[in-house]
C-alpha cells in the first residue's frame, strides 16, 4: 500500500487519530532527523514502513498519515550526534517508544541490540552498536479514545472522609476464588462485582493502585527469573500496562482501565494512581536505549555538570529526570491532565516526591514542579500525595510541601511502630502523631495534610510487623541485603510463624492495636491491602520483584476476626465527626462550657502537666475528645456536634488501673473498644465518672459519652 504523508501539526504529542487518519509528534530539540516507523505485528523484526519526518515546528517534528486507525503499531528512530562524553546518545538503529504513547504492545525481550552502546566492548558505553533492537522493544499503539463513561463523575470524597487503600492490581485479585479466573489479577478483576462489593463492604473510600503506568523489569532481574513486580520503572507516562489487561493489548488495555474506573466510581470509590515521575526505566549510563535516551537525552535526564556522560540519580534507579526543564515539565503535566481527564483518575501519590522539588541539588518547596500545578486548574483540583523524600542529600522533606498537598507521614509510621513495639520513645510526639501532626502542618494546612498509616507496600505487612524481628528477603536474590534493616518492628518472642497460643494472642493484640490507634488518629488513614485480613510476605520486607503467592493476598486464609474488626473501625471512624477532624485541636475551652476541645489525663484520673510530657519510657495515657469541640460546619453551615470520647492507650507489658475524669468531661461512659477482649464478651459495659476501669496491657480501650442522640447531626 502506498503511504500519503501531509505535514500534520506540531500538537498534541504524540499520536492522535481523528477518524480519518493519525498525526504523529514527537519533540526532540537536538535530533537532526526522525523516522516514523509502522510494524503490522508486535514482535516483528523489521517494520512495514520507514518514513522521514520532515516537518519540524518549534522543536517537535511531525506529520499526518491519512487511512491509518486505531490499532496501529509504530515506533520512531532517531538521528544526531552520539557523543556521551556531552550527554548525546542517538542511534538510529534503535527503535523508540514514544513518550507520548496512549498504549504499548509487549514487553522487552532482553537482548544486547537493546543498548545504544556494544555490550561487552572495552569501551562499554563510549562504544556504538549498530544493531537494529526493533524485534525485542514492545510498539507504541495509536488508540481510540472513544467510551461511553455513562455519566461518570468523581466521587469527590473529601480527604477528611477518605480512607485509603493502597493495592496492586494482580496481586489484589490473583487468588481470588470467586473471580473469573481468565480475569484475575487485572483491570477488569478489580471492576468485578466481587471485589467492588468486598471494598464497599470494609469502608474503602479510595484505591491507591501501585505503578499503572507501563513499565519494565531489569534485565538482571529477569536473567534471575524475577519481576519487577510493583512497577516502579516507568516506560510510558501516558500508557496503562498490558500485563493488567484480560484483552487484547492494541488499545483495548484503555479501555478496560476505562471501565474499572467507571465500576468504581458507580460505588463511590475513587481511584488514586502512585505515579514515579522521578525517573525512568532506561537506568544509568549503561542502562539500554529504549525511548528518551535515544530522543533527546540532554533534554530529558538530568546530567552530572562536569561529564555528561553520566547521571545525577537521586531514586537510586540511576537516572533522574530533569523537573526543571520545560519539556520534560510538559510531558510530567500533560500525563497527569490525560490521567484526569481522559481516564477519570481522582488523584495520584508521587513516588520519591523530594526528587521533583529539587532545582539544582537542593530540594526546594517553591520549585517550577510545584508551581505549575498549583495554578493548574485540571491538576490542583484532584489529590495530591507525596512520598515526602528521595535518596540524595537533604531528601527527607516531611512536613515541607506547599499547601494542596498531603503527604505520607513518615514520622507517624515510625512513631506509632516504636511506641507499641516498646522502643524509646516520648508521649509528647505520640500525642503530636495522633491528633494530626501539628508540628509538620499547621503552619499552613489542616491535619488532613497527613496521610497516616503503619505500613506500605514498601516494608512489613501487619502480619509481619508483629512476627518478625529481622528482614526475611532470601528470595530476592541478594543474600538478604536488601530491604530495610531497621524495621521497628516485635516479633512477641518467636521469630516467624508458631504454635504458641499465647504468642499467637498478642500478635492479634498487637494488630488491633495499630489499627485502633491508625483509625482513631486524625489525618487520612491508609492501610495496605490485605493487612485487614492477616497477609504475610512472610518476613519479606521488600517483595517488589516477587511476582508469586509472596506478594499475592490470599483470599482463603483470610483471618475474618480481623477483618471483621477492621470493618467495625473503620465505620466507627466513619460514623463519628471527633475522629476525623477538619481543623486543628487549640486547647481551649469551648464557647458555652468551660471544657476544652482536647484534654489529656494520667492513670490517676488528673490531667497532665508539662513534666509528664518529656518522660521517654511513659507508655501510657488517656484522651479526652470534646465532642462540641469539633470546629467546623457541615454544607449547609450548621455547627458539626458529635460524641464525646476518651480513648487509653497502655503500652505497658503490665495492666494498669485508670480512674475516669470527673463528671464535668462526663457522667457516664459506654465501651465501644477494648483490643484485649474485642468483643467484650458480648456483654455492654458502662462505667460512671472517677469510676476505676482496668486495661489489660498492651491495649487500647475506647469509652463513648452521648451527646447527640441523633446520628445524622454528626456528620461533617
């Protein structure tokens, strides 16, 4: 068939079809030549048409081939100088993925014509292949971006209602026996009425997925016979990975996203992407040449000032792309509105987050990154979530992002983790944890700013965290080297499983009690999938190359008395206004009693002083939430009232007796929460003000005092 070229325009990036044909775009500043490249198959060798881009418009060559649809397969390659010594790596005989793909088809079969350099030669990458690597780089796929989305609105669920569910697309529903089997582990499972209905019926309010965007595994890892399972290698910014796809991968993977999207905004789900803008997939300078390496490298990658051969890496992936410049500002911008817009996600947590807001070396809070999506009225709209550090210098930036950002607060997870596991630790930052973390936020956010939690994917499970004193990663490959070694983490005696009832006990005590604790602190809780449910990695504590029964939930020994308790907080949590705060605590008394909003008590029933904050060994205390001191309105600007609560935590190996406030907090109280007898024997428990209430140790227990009668008042 004889090809038709027209000039076409320089925008959108990218291939765009408008039913009669495709434009194609691609910007390289420094190229001195592009070719179009289509291919009738995913894994052909040689393509069917090889087309000089001629036209070139304000860095961005491009041109417009009419007849071509959706479905179509294509590539580019290259030409300008390959010089690494100044950063240039061009090749022509490299085939290149477009940054701007809608779609990729396959995945990269590991071969030597994959590099822009000979593998092996003395010279390593100052050498030159001249191999042709198209048979082993998966196609770039021109997409129709026609769907019916029904209607579909976000959910728009504010932070302070939200509960986060951070999970992994295959490893959510791999194993789960009551979904298809032909779509398990993929877009389409989690749209399933079984998964959707088993996240409504915990109280999800939001699914964080783990890397969506296509990716790759290195070749080290897969000489070794692993993966890289969570996916934080991007190749494709714009494109949902085919391995989550159940259909055909020429664009169909759209689609289904499209749809699960779609399924769970029906039930009130959002979805948030963890997206890894950070760097790429290409890795360091002998890394292969796979798409930016090959467009334009000096005006993607951020380079080491004095040799431009190598890379400033500050994800320890060994490469960094360079947030400071436009393009790459474009690209990083442009993915997000796609993701938005055209598949109606309803935030994104970004990986190594610090990485972005460095202008030169130091991580600055007012960086171009930054600024561009506070104005932007598509992207500062949605949640936004940093993980607040990276790997270089000065990277642990908790507490430092602008305002519309939350952020994974580090310092609770450690703080919470060592007050339980019995570490040092003082009662002032415990206090500072569970009401929102004033010390990093207020200054200009609300404790909504903290996305709270006690575990990730990165790290111990809860299982885990309470069984384990030690990393457990042989099957990683790296003698065990790998992962972190200080996990704050308390076995309860026995290293790894045990037939030991008593040791079986507390471990279930102790979950409870980091879940109790997650729920009842202000902030927006995140737990990761399958902590509700008792999963074990089985003291693996970095399984992101295992793609196996390691990483997967295992739905059929689900530990239902957790879950089951899990529910009952988070609907607890739900339920009640005090828990989930939209302003700060101050202190003071509120307007019409002389109680204030916030008040904290010692085992002897009197309130703390100054003195009793800086013991570092203190492990226990009680506080007093005042339910009329919530200050905030509901929609219809009506004064939010709730309860009154009074929560104990005892960090104590031993009981200890506690003497309830006087009666001026409250005359009575109701038990809803006692992590040592959760389900209290199914008997009410009441108490009396400056009655005397024993708490087991290691516990938490949770006291209710009425004040509103009718639950619909409490809502914010």
């Amino acid at each position: 068939m004889k090809i038709v070229t027209y000039p076409g325009q320089p925008f959108p990036l990218g291939a765009t079809w408008d039913g009669e044909g495709v434009n194609f775009t691609l910007y390289s500043e420094n190229a001195t030549g592009v070719d179009l490249c289509l291919f009738n198959g995913v894994h052909d060798e040689v393509e069917s048409a090889q087309i000089p881009i001629t036209e070139y418009t304000e860095l961005t060559w491009h041109i417009y081939i009419p007849g071509l649809k959706p479905g179509q397969l294509y590539g580019f390659r290259v030409y300008g100088p390959y010089e690494p010594k100044n950063g240039h790596r061009f090749n022509p005989n490299k085939l290149l993925v477009d940054p701007y793909a809608k779609a990729i088809a396959g995945t990269i079969d590991w071969n030597d014509a994959l590099f822009g350099y000979e593998v092996g030669s003395p010279e390593e990458d100052l050498s030159f292949s001249k191999t042709n690597s198209a048979a082993f780089i998966p196609k770039s796929v021109v997409i129709d971006h026609n769907f019916d989305w029904e209607g579909d609105k976000s959910p728009d669920i504010p932070y302070y209602k939200s509960i986060v569910y951070e999970a992994h697309v295959k490893g959510f529903t791999k194993l789960h026996p009551e979904i298809p089997e032909s779509i398990r582990g993929t877009y389409a499972a989690i749209a399933h009425p079984v998964a959707i209905a088993y996240l409504k019926d915990l109280g999800i309010t939001a699914i964080e997925l783990m890397p969506v965007h296509d990716f790759l595994s290195d070749r080290h890892l897969v000489d070794e016979g692993i993966s890289n399972y969570w996916g934080y290698n991007t190749i494709g910014f714009f494109a949902p990975d085919a391995r989550y796809a159940s259909c055909s991968v020429l664009g169909e993977q759209v689609k289904e996203f499209k749809n699960m999207v779609k399924e769970l905004h029906k039930a009130g789900i959002e979805v948030i992407l963890d997206v890894v803008y950070n760097h790429t997939g290409e890795g360091s300078h002998l890394g292969p040449t796979l798409s930016f390496r090959g467009i334009d490298n000096v005006s993607y990658y951020r380079l080491v000032d004095d040799d431009k051969r190598y890379y400033m890496d500050y994800t320890g992936t060994g490469n960094t792309l360079n947030a400071n410049l436009p393009n790459v500002l474009r690209l990083m911008m442009d993915s997000l509105r796609y993701w938005i817009e055209e598949m109606h996600v309803d935030g994104f947590r970004f990986d190594l987050a610090a990485t972005l807001a460095r202008e030169l070396h130091e991580v600055n809070r007012l960086s171009a990154f930054f600024d561009i999506i506070h104005q932007d009225p598509t992207i500062s709209r949605v949640k936004l979530i940093a993980e607040p550090w990276d790997l270089g210098e000065g990277g642990y930036q908790v507490g430092k992002f602008p305002a519309g950002w939350a952020e994974w607060n580090g310092k609770y997870r450690d703080c919470i983790r060592d007050y339980w596991s019995g570490a040092e630790s003082t009662l002032a930052e415990f206090a500072n944890r569970i009401t929102g973390s004033s010390d990093l936020y207020k200054s200009y956010r609300r404790p909504t700013a903290s996305i709270n939690f006690i575990t990730a994917h990165d790290g111990f499970t809860l299982t885990d965290l309470v069984s384990y004193n030690e990393k457990h990663n042989e099957a990683n490959g790296e003698n065990n080297k790998d992962g972190e070694s200080h996990n704050r983490s308390w076995n309860c005696g026995v290293e790894g499983p045990t037939t030991d009832a008593v040791i079986n006990s507390l471990r279930a005590k102790q979950k409870r009690n980091f879940l109790t604790t997650l729920f009842l602190s202000q902030g927006v809780p995140m737990i990761v999938a399958g902590d509700e449910m008792g999963r074990t990695q089985q003291g693996n504590n970095n399984a992101y190359c295992q793609d196996n029964e390691i990483s997967w939930i295992n739905w059929q020994n689900m530990d239902k008395d957790l879950y089951a308790f899990t529910r009952n907080l988070i609907n607890l949590r739900k339920e009640h206004a005090a828990f989930s705060r939209k302003n700060w605590f101050n202190g003071q008394p509120v307007q019409g009693n002389d109680i204030a909003d916030i008040a904290w008590f010692l085992p002897d029933g009197s309130e703390m002083n100054e003195d009793n904050w800086s013991h570092d060994f203190a492990k226990s205390v009680a506080v007093f939430l005042n339910g009329l001191g919530l200050h905030s309105v509901n929609a219809e600007g009506d004064k939010v009232v709730d309860d009154s609560f009074y929560v104990i935590f005892n960090a104590h190996d031993e009981p200890l007796s506690y003497k309830l406030p006087p009666e001026k907090y409250a005359l009575d109280w109701e038990l809803l929460i006692d992590t040592a007898n959760p389900d209290n024997n199914g008997a009410v428990r009441t108490f009396k003000a400056e009655d005397t209430i024993q708490i087991d140790g290691r516990s938490v227990v949770l006291l209710q005092h009425q004040l509103i009668h009718d639950a619909g008042t409490k809502q914010q």
